[in-house]
C-alpha cells in the first residue's frame, strides 16, 4: 500500500496515464465504494470510503509467462490496484496491489510492474 496527499481523481488519472504508458489497457474499473456505500445500511455496515475504485489490466507478455509457467496462475491475472480515499483521513489517498507472490517466481516481473506504475504515478503528484 502506498500513499499521498492529494485529490483522488488527480491520483487515478495519474495511475491510469502510467498504465498506458506501458502499453497496458484497462479493461475494467470497479467502482467498489459504490457498490459499498449502496450495500453498507442494509447489512448495517459503515461507509468507509469516500472515493474507492480498483483498476484491473494485463501485460501479454507477462501473463503468458506466468500461465506457460503454471495454467492455474491465471488467478493472477488481470492484475488489480486499488485506489481509494478514506472517510476519516480526507486528503490522503491510497494506492494498493496485491502482496508479491513470493511461491509464483514469474511473478516477480508482474509486481516490479506494478510498483513501478505507482511510482511513476505517484511522482506526478
């Protein structure tokens, strides 16, 4: 998990802009602090988040080292980050991917990936 100061939107467009830079297309957004929000007083939960969406994409080449190596690594793929902002700490916004899969070796391009996207993105802001 990553964080910074700033807007959310300002922090998505970031991330998005890094993810195309590498060649990459989101092929999904969920919109999950919708979904949340929407769901939160009929099961008598809290609203968490005041912006929270996850980014899922793929890299080709990576995905397909990771299946040759394994099929069932598909799990792996599309890679997802999160970005999200939180009710209580407004101003901050977060940025998270999923821990390496350190038992995965062919993982390890994937997250290198994807901690260099947040990099680049986050040094914008």
């Amino acid at each position: 998990m990553y964080s910074v100061e700033s807007e959310f939107d300002d922090v998505k467009d970031s991330l998005v802009e890094a993810i195309e830079a590498q060649g990459m297309v989101i092929s999904y957004v969920s919109h999950a602090e919708s979904m949340l929000a929407r769901t939160a007083a009929s099961i008598g939960g809290k609203v968490v988040y005041s912006d929270a969406e996850v980014l899922l994409f793929c890299k080709a080449n990576l995905a397909h080292r990771l299946v040759a190596a394994n099929p069932h690594n598909l799990v792996l793929c599309p890679y997802a980050m999160s970005v999200y902002g939180l009710v209580d700490k407004p101003g901050r916004i977060y940025v998270g991917i999923r821990s390496p899969q350190t038992t995965v070796g062919e993982y390890q391009a994937v997250h290198d990936l994807l901690t260099g996207v947040i990099a680049e993105a986050l040094a914008e802001q």
